[in-house]
C-alpha cells in the first residue's frame, strides 16, 4: 500500500500515531498540523482523508511557487532524464553555471558585479554559519552584532545570534560574543515609544554603542539582520533605520549580513528584502525558495572577504544538481511573471484587509507585513497591563480554527501571539478572499473564547 492509496481516515489516524511515538520530540509543525499529504498543487495540500487545505505556510517560505509547479517538475524531470549526476559535492556543473548566472542576474547590478557565491549546506542556518566564519576570518574579529528578536537558524552559532530564549536556555556556552541591540518593533518598542521616533532611538543607540569607548563592545566581526523579521514576528525593518545601519557599519568597517533566507526570491514584493531600502549589504544569505522547493543555501558576498582557505566551509551536500536546476526555473518564473509585483500588490490589499478586520475584532493588536509575509499580531483588548499583554492562546485557537476549516497557517512573534500568512507567491485571487474568509471565521471565534 503506498500514501497516494490511503484514504480512510483511521490509518491516517495511525500514521501520525507512528510519527508521535518514533520521531522526536523536537518536531514542531507536526504537532500542530496533524494530517497526512499525500497530493498536493499550487497552494492546495490534500490529505490522506481526502480533507482539502489551503497552504498559507508553504513550507517555512520555502514554496514560493506553491507545490508541484509545472515548471518545477519540468526542471526536475529535465534533469533527470539528461542522465545529469545528482550529487557532485562542489564541482562544477552546467546547472551549477546556470543557477549562479541566475542568481546573480536578481541582485543589483553594483553588488553582483563584486560578488563571490559560495554554496554551502542544504540549510539557511548553515549558510548563516558560513556567512559569520567568513566575516570573522576576513576581519580577524570574532564578536557579532544581532538584534533583539531575530531569527537565524537552530545550529550553535546561528543560534547564537538568534533573539529567542528557549532554545538557548539548555545549551551552554552561546552567545558571549554577541552584542545585543534593539531592533525597532513600532507595536511594542523597546524603548516605549514607537513608529519613526523609536526607529531613530533605536539607530542612535547603536550608533553610542559602537563609538563609546566606554560601551564595553569590542570592534565585532559583522553584524546581522533580517529585512523583515520572520520567526520573530513579522517585523520590517524600517527603511531609513536599515540605512542607517549600512551607514554605521561602513563607518566602523563592520561587514553587513543581510539574512534572507525566508524574505529572498520575491516574498516581501521585492526580489530581495534589502531593495526596499536601497542598501548593499556585504553579505548575502540565500536558503529556502531559492531551491524551488528542494534543499538549497547559498551566501553571495563582496569579493575582498574572500581570503578563506580551500575548505574553511566544507559540507558533503553542496552539489545538488536538482535543486540548481528548480532554482533556477524558479527564479526565472518569478521574474517572467512579474510574479514580484504580484506579491507587491496582493501584500497591499491583504494588509488593507487585515486592518478592516482589526476594526472589528479588538483581539488584533496590530497588522504588518511586507509583500507576501504578513502577520496579525493577537492581544487580550480588556487585560489592565501597561501594553496590550499578548494573547497566545486566541492564537492557538485561530490557528486551530483555521485548520478545521482547511486553512494552514503558523505561529510566531513574542509568546508565539502572531499569526503568520506565508502564501505562495502564485495565489489566486478567489483564492485570497477564500484565506480571509476562512480567518474572518477564525477569529470570530477565538474572539469569542473567555
């Protein structure tokens, strides 16, 4: 018996029952998902029940053309039909030259013109760790610069840089070279003020801690930043903040990373995050739909960090042909479908109608997002608190909501109270209205709980 045959909802039932007492207790979207694909196209996953649901996760960011694109399959069945090696660790292939033809022909003409492509494991958090290794043995520094509320990956050293506690908590030893610095969250500013004036707070105290002899902080290595914190809560980065940033950075000669592992490949209405403020990083970190949906990481940097040694960042799976190949079908698809655009402008309306439901439903707290990266911030509207306390059960009570009514969408933010829409880039429209009546009824709900 194979998946595509099961369609009874007791051996579905046993299979995640399989999953649950063999799989670790690590796993994380199984838990809160707990059904079976089986088939799956564009955005829609159909289940081993034969329950239908619309997919505004698309594997982390990872889809950005939704499951099974024609021309994902067609760049898969090429390949493989050619008789093209599969695994080449990194030797150069002719899908290799393509991709990184590719790549580069979506970057500004200014920064791919200097830039250096190094192909690192199939995971953005190791690409992360590359980029930190390389900034570190170009410098002949070691501390970092990360920001409160940043994302960066699970292994130590991105861990290192990451905002969240808990997955530190057990780990020893992370964390003593990184300084610590406020990214500006407008909704709940670290400095209690917010919007543009809590942004230029946020600037001038970097800009203190680097010139302050007395700050205690060392010349680091780089510094890292997400466009839009992802995991952290949907958060973009303000424009002029980034700009300053780029500017405080070339002052003191702190090379600048710049993760885009979850906001490249179009996801934010640009084709890569750090456009919005027109910067150029030093450092750029490539993972998820750059792959086309198979395993894919790649930092692009300024040519005068090069000076690593032949395999100073080595890794067995650095030559996955498929995945070049569907990288390369996708990126060229979002660009011949203007598919960037596409995401401009449904981001716009999704957050015009997001602030409509935030009218009506008081357990929004705040709306915000960039392109196709949106989240819905949920509060308690009547807790006598300072700020609006978080709301992390009405979350998980939308979150579950929406999966009854086939609808998959995750969590994420401060206590997990955001409700995050990672749609593929290729939504429809009749499929937009059918997300936000599906939330709508969702969040009546959660409203609804005491």
């Amino acid at each position: 018996m194979t998946l595509t045959h099961i369609d009874e909802s007791a051996e579905k039932d046993l299979i995640v029952h399989r999953q649950q007492t063999r799989e670790s207790a690590a796993r994380t979207y199984a838990r809160h998902f707990p059904i079976v694909p089986v088939r799956a196209q564009g955005m829609v996953i159909t289940g081993a029940d034969g329950r239908q649901y619309l997919d505004c996760l698309s594997g982390a960011g990872t889809l950005a053309l939704g499951h099974n694109h024609p021309v994902v399959r067609e760049a898969i069945q090429r390949t493989l039909d050619s008789g093209a090696p599969l695994h080449t660790l990194d030797i150069a292939t002719p899908q290799k030259d393509e991709f990184t033809n590719t790549l580069l022909a979506t970057l500004p003409d200014t920064f791919a013109k200097n830039a250096r492509i190094h192909f690192c494991g199939p995971s953005g958090a190791d690409a992360v760790e590359a980029a930190l290794k390389l900034t570190q043995t170009a410098t002949g520094r070691h501390g970092v610069l990360a920001f409160t509320g940043a994302y960066h990956g699970m292994t130590l050293g991105s861990l290192a840089v990451s905002g969240g506690r808990a997955a530190k908590t057990p780990v020893a030893g992370l964390s003593a070279d990184v300084t610590r610095l406020p990214f500006p969250y407008s909704y709940r500013c670290p400095f209690g003020i917010g919007g543009a004036e809590g942004a230029a707070i946020a600037a001038t105290y970097t800009q203190r801690i680097l010139e302050d002899p007395n700050a205690g902080v060392v010349s680091p290595a780089a510094m890292i930043v997400e466009p839009v914190q992802g995991e952290g809560g949907v958060i973009p980065s303000p424009d002029n903040w980034l700009r300053a940033m780029r500017q405080l950075t070339t002052k003191h000669a702190i090379p600048l990373i710049v993760d885009e592992v979850q906001t490249g490949a179009g996801r934010t209405g640009s084709m890569w995050g750090f456009n919005h403020s027109g910067i150029q990083p030093d450092v750029v970190v490539a993972s998820k739909a750059i792959g086309g949906g198979l395993p894919l990481a790649v930092i692009i940097y300024n040519k005068e960090l090069d000076v690593w040694r032949p395999g100073a960042h080595a890794g067995t799976f650095r030559g996955n042909v498929l995945a070049m190949a569907t990288g390369t079908a996708t990126l060229r698809h979002i660009q011949a479908l203007d598919l960037v655009n596409r995401a401009h402008t449904l981001g716009e309306y999704l957050l015009d109608q997001f602030r409509a439901l935030k009218a009506r439903y008081p357990i929004i707290g705040d709306v915000r997002g960039r392109g196709l990266m949106l989240g819905l911030e949920l509060i308690e509207p009547t807790a006598n608190t300072p700020e609006p306390a978080a709301a992390p059960d009405r979350a998980r009570v939308v979150r579950q909501e929406c999966l009854d009514r086939g609808l998959i969408v995750e969590l994420g933010g401060r206590h997990d109270s955001v409700v995050r829409i990672l749609p593929p880039l290729t939504i429809t429209d009749v499929e937009v209205e059918s997300v936000l009546s599906r939330l709508d009824e969702a969040l009546s709900v959660a409203s609804e709980k005491e």
